[in-house]
C-alpha cells in the first residue's frame, strides 16, 4: 500500500537575508510537516542524490516503511519495505535498498528488481553516475555498476582506519580520480579531524590529504604562464585543509583552515603549465573555532564553491581565484546530506538537509547582486571587474569605464584593449571604443593600437555586428581576403547584410557564406547561387527560408547559358511552366534583342523528353521556332529521329514546306490535295534548280505510304502538270507499285495522256514479270508506237502470255502486214508454236522494216528491263 501527503508550496526563506546579499536562500520542503518522522532524517538513514527526491527509512515502528519525497511537488509516498538505507538515483525512479549486506536496487516505474549483491560492513553509499553505486565498508571501496556485481576499487588508508566516520565519497568526471572524506574525534580533545584519500584509477595510488570536505570541478583555465592559446578544461580539486595540531595538550590549533584549488592529473611540464592557485586562508568567524565543513559541492554555472559547516555556516568561494565571496550562517542545525541543484530549474546553486528538523534549503548565487556586494562590501575592485566579465555580470559599469580611461590616457593599449574585450554585456565593446583607439598614436613594430583591440576581441570570441564591419573594411581595402575567410571559419564574426555587402566586393563566395548565416537577405544569398551557377540550392534555400522566388524575372537576368541551365533545372523540378520560359526567351526580341532560339530549342529538347500528349502545343511550338527562326536543319533532326508525336503535323508540314523540307511536309501531310501540290512543288522547284536535289529514293518510298487512289491521283497531277518532266519517275513510280495500284489502272493513266513513252517504260519494267496478257499486249503496243522494234520482236519472239490474235490484229493496224506470219498456224495451235519467229531471217526483217511507212517517231533510247 502507499500512502501520498502534500502540502502547498511555501514562499521563500529568507532567513534574516537581504536583498543585497550574494547568496539566495530558498526552502525547498519541510520533511516534518509533510509527515516524514522527524526523529529519522539523519546521517545513514535519510538520502539525497539528487535536487529531485529525498529517501527515508522510519524504523521507529513494528513496520519499517521507506518515504520518498518527490521534492518538486511536495509529494510524500511510503512504502512498506524492510531496509535501513535507501538512495534514489540521480536522474531516474530506480531505487537503491541496503538491508545488512544485501543490497539491491529496483525500477520503480517498471515495478521490476534490476540487480542484487551481497556485501557485508557498508558503511556509507551513494550514487557516482547513473548506474553506478560507490560502497564504502571498513576496509576497501567498492564499485557496484548495475548491471554487475561489487568491484574493489582501493582499500582504505590506515588513516581512514578504525573510529572513523565516512561521511562523503566523490568521483571526477573523467573516472579517473577518487576522494573519500571521513572524520574522527582527536583523541583528547573535543575537536574534530578530517582526512582525506585521493585516489588515482590510472596509476593505483594514493595521497592523503588533511581536511574535511573536497569536491571534484571541471572549469575552463588559461595558460599558466599566460602564454597564448584558446582556454581549455581543467580536471581541478578543491578542499578544505585543516592542519592537525601539533600534539594533543599543544595549545596550537593546527594553524587556520585553508582553500585549495589545484589542477589534477596534468604533467607539470605540459603546456601552459598546471592551473594551481596559492592556498587561500578561509575566513572563520571567531565564535565557530572549533566548527568544521560537512560539504562541498561546485557550482558549474558560475563557477563558484559553496562549502557548508557542521555549525551551519555557508562559505560561498571563487574558484578561480580562491577568494571568499560570502559567508552566512543558515541554520543552527546540522546540515548532513548534500547534491548540487539543476541549473535549469532555479539557477544551480546546493540543496542541503537539515539533521531531526527536515528542512531542505537550497542556496544559489543571486546574479543582480554578487559584483555590487563585492564592490561595496569586500570592496574588491579588481576581484568585481573580474566577476563581471566572466560571468557577465551587472554592478561594475562605473569600474570599467574609469578603468578604461585611465589604461588609455597611461597609453596602455594591450591592457585597455583586453579590459574592453572582457567588459560584462558589451558594456565597452561600442563604436566609441573603436574611436578611441583610432585617435591613439601607433608605436614603431608594433600594430595599430585598433588591430589590438580587434586582436583581443578575437582572442575572447566573437565580434558584434559593428566590430565585424570595422574590422573587415581595412582588410578588404588591403585585398586580405584569407583573413576574412579564417575569421569566418571559426565563427568570430557575427554575420550581417551589410557585412555581406562589404566583402561581396572582394571575395562573392565569402559573401554568400555572409549572407547565408545572417539569414536576413535571402535575395542576395539566391543572387550569388545564380552568379555561381548553384541552381540546385535556389529552390531548397527558397523553400527552407520561406523566399518567394520570381524565377522569371531570374531567368530574363541572366546571360543565355546559364539562363538555359537554370530554366532546365526549374523545369526537372516543376518549378516552371515551360509555356513561361517559350514565351521569355522569345520575348527577348523586345528591346532590339534577338530572340534567343538556341537556348529556347535546348531547353525544350530537355523539357519534353518525355514527349507526352499534354505537351503537343510545346512540340509544335519547337519545330515552329527552328523552321520560321532560320534553323530548318535542327527541325529536321528532330523529325528524323522521331523524337515526338502530338504536334499539330498539317501544321508543322506546311511550315515544312515553307521552310525547304519538301521531303519532311510529304511526311506529314494527309490530304490528297496537299500531297499534290507539295510534291509536285518539290519536283518541279528541283528541275528548276530551285530547290534541294529531287531524292528519288524518297518519292519512290513515298509513294509506298499512300493508297492506291492516292498514288493514281498524284501520278495523274504529275503527268498533267508537267509531262515531259515527270514522265521517266512516274513510270518508276508506276512500276514499283504496279501490284498495288493495278497495272490496268495505270496503263489506263498513261493513256489517257497519250504518254507511250511513259507507257513503255513503265511496262518495260514489269513485262518480263508479268503473266498478264493485257501487259505483254500493252508493251508490244507502246514499243511499236515509240519505235522500240526490237522489244516487238523480244516479246513476240519468247514470251508466252500475249493473245497471239490480238496482237496480230494491232501489227496489222499498224501497217506490219509481212510480219503476219507469226500467226499463219489455225488459232488454236498449241502455245509452243507463239514461240516461232515473226520474221524468217534477219535480212529479211530488216527489209521490212524499212519498207513499212512508221506514224511515230523513233526513240532515242530503249527502257531498261
């Protein structure tokens, strides 16, 4: 079962302090009135590992029941669970139990045991990490990680031996050193000793140490022989050191407690040396002689030790100097159990638990009033200025400005320069100071006092937006550009639109870093990705920062072949309607400019790759471009290699014909009577020698993509129109596609113009192919009316297909009346005996033929068979 109490929250503690005072002081709960028994919140039994829970064990019932008190709500669970020590870890709900020597540790959330050991004689635990729990028993110090079982890690030191009380135990981290803390009463007198074991994980050895209280810190030192060179971190130690008496009846006390800050795990022959401060005497009151520190813990925000006394003093100290800054008593009760405060929740600071009363208080450095108390009432001044800039700080402003007029009217220009370097806020870091420095005379080998102001302004980090331009004027004037570049490389200048400006003038690709950083000029940052040919970063820039782009207005800005490659890119990525960059590119006419055909024929050969239906009108606007632009040729590659396929084909044929491309407007056309007149213009402007070559190959191929009525209606307007011309191809024509057409079709065509000529080349071609009487006739005819004797002969003489009768009758119309005897045999005679010869001898045919009274003329030639 589980049992919650609340209480509301309570209004700050004060505590009799004041506003002006360093340190604010906080109550955090009060365990007793949130039901935790008061008599049990005591060393050993009540645990503290972080800002976050406190742990009690209440055996002071039959029942022992564990109290957890989650510390940001005030909420109390108990738990009946049989153990005299519990720890919650630092950062999650698992709770650590110890009951005798078993030990073991549980999820809460998950309701699960994540690990148990066995370990007799602990006398003091806590967590050291996460997952990690330090045992301490009489002898050694053991290591328990939770997933593992107890490691022995050192033995204890015989000084740390028998009658002494562990009351604290640390890790550095690094994990490489350890410190156990414990007390024990000086044999013969009331006085408290503390001793301390330092021990090293790397080498195995110890040192002793005499005190009582340490804390591990990391921090950031300089060089300690304030050599040049960037901070670096430090692994430090501080403690309290209480030297022991002389002997027990000697009066003396061992001399006054002191402060020591040291640097360890560091060769003293390293670089820079080893950050050590002189052990710094700490400021007892003088009723607390005999009181002695329980804790101390650093603040890793500011920097600064709190330590807290067993008398309930607080002690809160510089680290890097080692000096008191405040001192205060909190509480007259014994504050037993520490951890440090989350700096996120409050500012940092230390939570302490006070013995029987339960009040948990949490002390933290209080910004708005730490330089001024040290100014007025340590009256420190240097130990204020330092505070101020480190810790950028208010309360010091006066000190810094009279100490800056006085370094610079002395003409101390390295001492003023680091002074306003480090002044809180920026209080110095101003165009005055610029100005200062200016008007201070420049000293033979040395720099101009200004570059060591920037020189030190660099060495402390990064420049404001009015040191960056005062800095980068001179260099970019001297033409120094490296330095720019190394200055920006490591962030030491703050970036600006105006910085941008400045140094575009010497270096772009500076710039575009510039203004990429200053995140204020997105149009200058796109400008510079133009100039640089950087296309792809344009939309993803503009898309990161919310930049609306006028990417034609980009376009018309640039030169043609950048403006190609960038309206290329826009396109791939749908960016752009490529009807925008027609329409831009071509536009360029305006203004006396010539249209820019190239880059606009180039883009859109990548832009329609694609070649889908959607996109005819850019097809078609292509091929116009390039055949009305003066660049047919390119037009024609594309038709060549077929390239696309929705364009508006009538369209681009007659631009075709208009262009030259006689052969490419044929490809196109559909209707019979474009088919006529282009092609009857392409034959004739070539017989004319006004156009390209007539490609015979091509009206042949041609003509095998049109119909046969197609075919017959063009022959028809070749014959008609020009005869004489188109006599010869229209018989090959006829020929090649004698099948298709029809050869009565054809021979009827020809006729019909009287062309024997055409008739005879034509049937010339196929006779020796064709077993179609009509054919062989019609050869025979057309030879004898061309005067093509010796074909009739041929023919009559070997083939096998024609009427004998019918072609008798024609030789006879034709006045061949002694060539009869070719068919003096009954009609009926066998098909071999057509085989016999029209005339007996050749003497005799030659006679006659040179008897018979010819109608027609003589032909030059014979047609090819």
């Amino acid at each position: 079962e589980e049992e919650r109490a609340s209480t509301p929250a309570r209004s700050c503690w004060s505590h009799t302090f004041d506003m002006a005072v360093p340190v604010r002081l906080t109550e955090v709960a009060d365990l007793a009135a949130l039901g935790v028994t008061a008599s049990c919140v005591k060393f050993g039994t009540c645990g503290m590992e972080s800002d976050s829970f406190v742990t009690v064990c209440d055996s002071s019932d039959a029942a022992t029941q564990v109290y957890l008190v989650e510390l940001a709500t005030r909420s109390v669970t108990k738990r009946p669970i049989n153990a005299e020590a519990a720890i919650m870890n630092p950062v999650s709900k698992v709770l650590a139990l110890r009951a005798g020597s078993q030990l073991q540790i549980f999820n809460l959330e998950l309701r699960a045991k994540m690990s148990s050991a066995t370990l007799e004689g602990v006398v003091y635990w806590r967590w050291t990490s996460t997952n990690t729990i330090a045992l301490v028993t009489p002898t050694s110090v053991f290591h328990w990680a939770i997933d593992d079982q107890p490691v022995k890690v050192f033995d204890r030191h015989a000084s740390l031996g028998e009658g002494t009380q562990i009351i604290n135990y640390q890790v550095s981290s690094d994990h490489k050193w350890c410190l156990l803390v414990g007390i024990a009463q000086q044999a013969g007198t009331t006085k408290i000793q503390g001793t301390m074991q330092l021990f090293s994980l790397e080498k195995k050895v110890s040192q002793i140490l005499q005190g009582h209280a340490g804390c591990f810190h990391s921090m950031k030192v300089s060089a300690a022989d304030n050599s040049n060179g960037p901070p670096r971190t430090a692994q430090i130690l501080c403690f309290e050191e209480q030297k022991k008496p002389l002997s027990a009846d000697s009066s003396s006390q061992g001399g006054p407690p002191k402060l020591f800050v040291m640097e360890v795990g560091r060769d003293k022959d390293a670089p820079g040396g080893v950050f050590r401060l002189a052990p710094v005497p700490i400021p007892v009151p003088a009723d607390a002689a005999n009181d002695f520190p329980v804790a101390m813990l650093p603040d890793p925000k500011y920097d600064v030790l709190f330590m807290i006394t067993k008398m309930g003093y607080l002690y809160m100290f510089d680290a890097y100097s080692g000096k008191a800054l405040y001192r205060a008593r909190i509480t007259t009760d014994t504050v037993f159990v520490t951890c440090p405060a989350d700096p996120n929740s409050g500012g940092g600071g230390i939570v302490g638990v006070t013995a029987r009363r339960g009040q948990v208080l949490r002390a933290s450095l209080n910004e708005a009033t730490l330089v001024p108390y040290v100014v007025s009432t340590l009256g420190d001044h240097g130990l204020a200025i330092a505070l101020a800039s480190r810790l950028q700080l208010p309360g010091a402003d006066d000190l810094y400005q009279s100490e800056f007029a006085r370094l610079t009217s002395l003409r101390d220009v390295a001492g003023a320069a680091k002074l306003a370097a480090e002044s809180p806020r920026g209080l110095l870091r101003t165009q005055e100071t610029i100005d200062t420095f200016l008007a201070i005379p420049g000293q033979p080998g040395q720099p101009q006092p200004v570059f060591q102001y920037f020189h030190a302004l660099l060495e402390k980090g990064k420049l404001n937006a009015f040191e960056s331009i005062a800095l980068a004027r001179p260099v970019v004037q001297q033409g120094r550009a490296q330095f720019l570049e190394k200055w920006l490389t490591e962030e030491k200048l703050e970036c600006t639109e105006d910085l941008g400006d400045l140094v575009r003038q010497e270096a772009p690709h500076m710039a575009l870093s510039v203004y990429l950083r200053a995140g204020n000029a997105p149009g200058k940052v796109i400008q510079l990705f133009l100039e640089r040919g950087e296309f792809d970063k344009i939309a993803p820039y503009a898309s990161k920062v919310g930049y609306d782009c006028d990417y034609g207005r980009m376009l018309a800005s640039l030169p043609p072949q950048p403006a190609l490659e960038f309206a290329k890119h826009l396109s791939s990525q749908s960016l752009i309607d490529p009807n925008a960059v027609v329409d831009l590119f071509m536009g360029q006419a305006q203004g006396g400019m010539p249209p820019r055909v190239q880059e606009t024929t180039a883009f859109l050969l990548e832009a329609l790759k694609s070649n889908k239906p959607e996109e005819g009108y850019l097809q078609t606007k292509l091929l116009e471009i390039n055949l009305r632009g003066g660049n047919p040729q390119v037009a024609d590659a594309i038709l060549q290699n077929q390239m696309f396929t929705h364009y508006d084909r009538r369209y681009v044929a007659q631009l075709c014909e208009a262009a030259g491309l006689p052969q490419r407007a044929l490809e196109h056309y559909t209707d019979v009577d474009d088919i006529k007149r282009s092609l009857v213009s392409m034959i004739s402007s070539a017989a004319r020698g006004q156009g390209p070559p007539l490609n015979v190959d091509f009206v042949l191929s041609y003509f095998g993509s049109l119909s046969p009525e197609a075919s017959l209606a063009c022959l028809k307007e070749l014959l008609q129109r020009d005869a004489p011309t188109n006599v010869h191809l229209c018989a090959q024509i006829a020929a090649k596609y004698s099948e298709q057409i029809g050869s009565d079709h054809l021979v009827a065509l020809f006729e019909s113009f009287r062309s024997y000529e055409g008739l005879f080349h034509y049937l010339g071609r196929i006779v020796n192919f064709s077993q179609e009487p009509n054919v062989h006739y019609k050869y025979v005819e057309a030879a004898a009316r061309t005067a093509n004797y010796d074909e009739v002969e041929r023919v009559c003489r070997d083939s096998t297909v024609y009427d004998p009768k019918k072609v008798k009758d024609f030789l006879t119309e034709v006045s061949l009346l002694v060539c009869l005897s070719v068919c003096l045999s009954d009609l009926s005679v066998e098909k071999k005996n057509r085989r016999r010869t029209l005339f007996h001898t050749a003497g005799a045919r030659k006679t006659i033929f040179q008897s018979v009274h010819w109608t027609f003329p003589r032909p030059t030639s014979a047609p090819h068979s």
